[in-house]
C-alpha cells in the first residue's frame, strides 16, 4: 500500500513538473505517437500497470523522444530545486523529502 502511494506520488510529481517546464502551447497534430497510440490510451496503461486508479489530470505541454526525455526530465526537475543529473545517457534523481537547496 506504501509502495502504491510512493508510485503515485512520484507519478504526480513527475507530472507536474512537466507540465510546468514550457509555456509553449501543445500541438495539435500530437494527438496519436508514432506508434498509432494515444497518449491518453498510453496514459490510462500506465496508470493501470502501476495501479494508479485516480490519475491527476493534466495538459499535454510537449512530446519529446525517448533519448530526449532524459535530458528534459533531468532540466525540469533541476529548475524545480530536485537534484539530477544525466550520465551516459541515464538520469538519476534525488528524491529527497525537500528539493535541494539553491
């Protein structure tokens, strides 16, 4: 059950965070990856594979590549006071209780 709740809490950080790391508007057309699948059908997986059953809902800011969602994630988390940092290519996150101090 804890564990549950640390998922969604990171979850809903990780979100947040994202939405919060550009003012650009979403694009339209992003509606359906290249894999012919929705986000929100993506989204609802997801949810589903770790349990999550009141997902926050939240805009679609912008849609990065995998490669390119390490370096994005590691920025936003970065400029919202968390600890990270990209090596070969992987990101590692300090999750601590407060974000680090500036």
């Amino acid at each position: 059950m804890v564990a549950n709740r640390t998922v969604v809490a990171a979850y809903a950080v990780l979100v947040a965070a994202l939405a919060a790391c550009t003012s650009e508007p979403p694009d339209e057309a992003a509606g359906v990856s290249a894999t012919g699948v929705s986000h929100e059908q993506q989204m609802r997986e997801m949810a589903e594979e770790f349990g999550v059953t009141d997902p926050p809902e939240v805009e679609v800011v912008r849609e990065v590549s995998p490669d390119e969602s390490v370096i994005v994630v590691a920025a936003c988390m970065e400029d919202a006071g968390w600890h990270s940092e990209v090596v070969d290519g992987a990101a590692g996150y300090d999750y601590r209780a407060e974000p680090a101090a500036r």
